[in-house]
C-alpha cells in the first residue's frame, strides 16, 4: 500500500527524457515516479507529445498506475486560462479529484543579460512559469479544497541568489514564491498547503549543455559540497511526496531548497 492509492496527481513538464545512460533527465518525470511508487493517479502536462506519450507507457508499465497525459503549453497570445481548464477537467473526468498540483513546467532563454534580453524572451519564461502556475492554481483550487490537498511549485536558486544571465527567469521564480506564500495564507483555513522547492539536478539539459559547451559548464555550474548532482526521482521526487503527504500538512508557505549544500542562506 502507498500513501497515495487512488490519489490523484498533476505534474506539470511531467515528460520523459533520458540521459545518455537511459535513465530519467527530467525532473518531472522523477516526481511522477515518486508518486507512482506510491500508488498515485498520474497526470502529466507539457507541450512535447512524445515525451508524453513515453512518460505514460513508462509509469503505467513499471509502476502499474493509471496515468494521463494532456497536451498544453502556456505561452504569450493565446487563451491560457482556458488551456489550463481542459487539462483539470480531462483530469476531473478521468480520476473524480485532484489530491496535489505540482507546478514544475518552465521554460526560459538563459545566458542574456538583463540589457540584451528581448520582450519575448521575458515573455517566455514569466508565461510558461509564473502565468501557468497562477492558473493551475486556480483551476485546481475547488478540487484542492474538496480532498484538503497539496500544491508543491518549482522556484530556483537563480532567483535567491541572483544567477548571472537569468532575469526572467529568476523574476518568475520569485514571482512563483512571492504567490505561493500569499496561497499558503488564504488558503490553509482550507486545508491546502502550498510548499516551493528550488531543486538542484542532473537532468538531460544539463547534460547537453556540458557536452555541447564544455568550458561555459566549468565556469557556471558548480559541484554542490554534497559532491554530486541530485537524483531527480530520489532527491528530488521522494522529497515532494513527502511534502505533499500528510505528516508536513502543517508546513506551509515554505521554501525547501535541494542543491546538496550550495543553496544555504539564513
């Protein structure tokens, strides 16, 4: 028996890629695995249907879960809201409720400077991260109250200590924080808890950025103390279901930073 049988489960940027030895280079995928591992109904979001697609023969064959993928992508001129609706009524319809939303989608345009960064590029990282996690939240929060759920979203290191090359980003993640500890307040008299983590781990992204720009890696990304990356199911994904189960109900408005020992501050 898993703490999350017949839970139900959103994970947004939820497809499988994979690192040169095979395994998961997606945290996304590493949280789903976590929940699956623990029983839950899977619903992945993201805008690649293949990686999709493989996410859902991966969970339901390995883990022997239900799991639904949904195709959406929040972007700049479209209408989002109504995006996001279909992918929680196609979940509503599928499993009857929503136990935890985490929001991990985000796409950005790293390595421009706040000087050279373009309107669309801003566009595109405050969008795909702070405008979609606004409205999963709020598509999700009648179902939230119903089963006194969870919501995890993803904020970064970039934005609390002020990584060169990554304003928009940073500004979504803190826009991601900033929002997350107001829902912490309005919502914990409904029995919602809504926790931020800042993870830290070796993903396919990284991989194809130290292969393709070797010595832009040795200057910009640095080995935590801890000595290594983190695991993105069981350094990353163990602790969200973890903060999603019930005995971390009573934390709310925090933010968990999972970088091994390279994220400390006071």
């Amino acid at each position: 028996m898993g703490q999350f049988d017949n839970k139900t489960v959103i994970i947004t940027g939820g497809g499988f890629t994979a690192l040169k030895d095979g395994s998961a280079g997606s945290i996304g995928y590493g949280i789903a695995t976590a929940f699956a591992k623990e029983g839950a109904n899977i619903v992945v979001t993201g805008r690649n249907t293949a990686k999709l697609e493989e996410a859902k023969a991966r969970l339901e064959a390995d883990y022997g879960v239900r799991c639904l993928w949904v195709q959406a992508d929040v972007a700049a001129g479209q209408d989002n809201k109504a995006t996001v609706q279909k992918v929680v009524d196609a979940t509503v319809a599928e499993f009857g409720s929503i136990d935890v939303l985490v929001n991990n989608a985000q796409a950005s345009a790293s390595g421009v400077t706040v000087a050279d960064h373009t309107t669309d590029q801003f566009d595109l990282a405050v969008y795909s991260g702070l405008y979609a996690t606004f409205y999963y939240m709020q598509a999700c929060y009648p179902y939230l109250k119903e089963s006194k759920g969870s919501v995890v979203n993803f904020a970064s290191g970039a934005g609390l200590f002020g990584n060169y090359g990554q304003v928009a980003y940073a500004a979504a993640k803190e826009g991601i924080r900033g929002m997350s500890r107001v829902a912490a307040t309005e919502w914990g008299p409904d029995g919602i808890n809504v926790n931020v983590v800042c993870p830290l781990a070796w993903t396919k992204a990284l991989e194809d950025f130290q292969t393709a720009y070797p010595d832009a890696f040795e200057a910009n990304v640095h080995m935590p103390p801890m000595g290594h990356y983190g695991d993105v199911e069981t350094e990353i994904g163990r602790v969200v279901v973890q903060i999603a189960g019930p005995d971390f109900k009573f934390m709310t408005g925090e933010t968990l930073v999972l970088e091994g020992g390279m994220g400390q501050r006071p």
